[in-house]
C-alpha cells in the first residue's frame, strides 16, 4: 500500500512523502503506481518550472516506494506552491477514491 503524507508548517503545505508500493498490478502494469508517480513527477516539475522554486528531493532509487519532496518555509508560502501542492493533493484524493485498497493518506 502507497501511505501519502503531506508536510506542513502552520497550516501552510510544505511538501508530500510517499512510502510503499500499491501492488496493485504487475511490476510495469501497476495503474496505481502509475498514476501517482506521474502527479508527484508533474508537480514537482511544475514547483521547479512554474512555481519557479526548487524542492529538496529525496528518495530511494535502487528499491522505489520512498518520494520525499519539501520546500523551504518561505517558498512554500508562495501562492503558486501551495496551488500545486494542493492539486497534488486532489489528485491522491481522486485516486484513493477509486482505489482505497492500494493507497492511503495518513497523519491528517
């Protein structure tokens, strides 16, 4: 199961981790994994591109199932980041609405 948390910082949104694996498929056909790892790449591209800041990234490329991305107080407080982090936010909404057996939001 994929558990998303969502950082933050005085009701501000600082950021998402993401730990686990939806085993919700096959490796390479798993539509879960999928899905969330196009929006946690998309918004991360967008806070770069278009948000024009710059999140640490951690995670675990030789295993998957670790995605930590945070931002720093000031540059969370931009409208536009906390625009794309709440679409980021949505989007998971919407997954676990279809697929709650695979992933889950904890610590809200």
């Amino acid at each position: 199961m994929i558990k998303a948390h969502f950082l933050s910082n005085n009701d501000t949104f600082c950021g998402f981790l993401l730990k686990g694996h939806a085993d919700s498929g096959e490796f390479g056909y798993d539509i879960v994994c999928a899905a969330v790892s196009v929006l946690a790449i998309n918004t991360v591209n967008s806070l770069e591109q278009l948000a024009s800041v710059t999140p640490q990234v951690v995670s675990d490329d030789n295993n998957g199932g670790y995605l930590k991305v945070s931002l720093e107080k000031n540059e969370a407080k931009k409208p536009a980041v906390q625009l794309l982090l709440k679409s980021f936010r949505l989007g998971i909404q919407s997954i676990i609405d279809n697929y709650r057996d695979y992933i889950t939001i904890e610590n809200e």
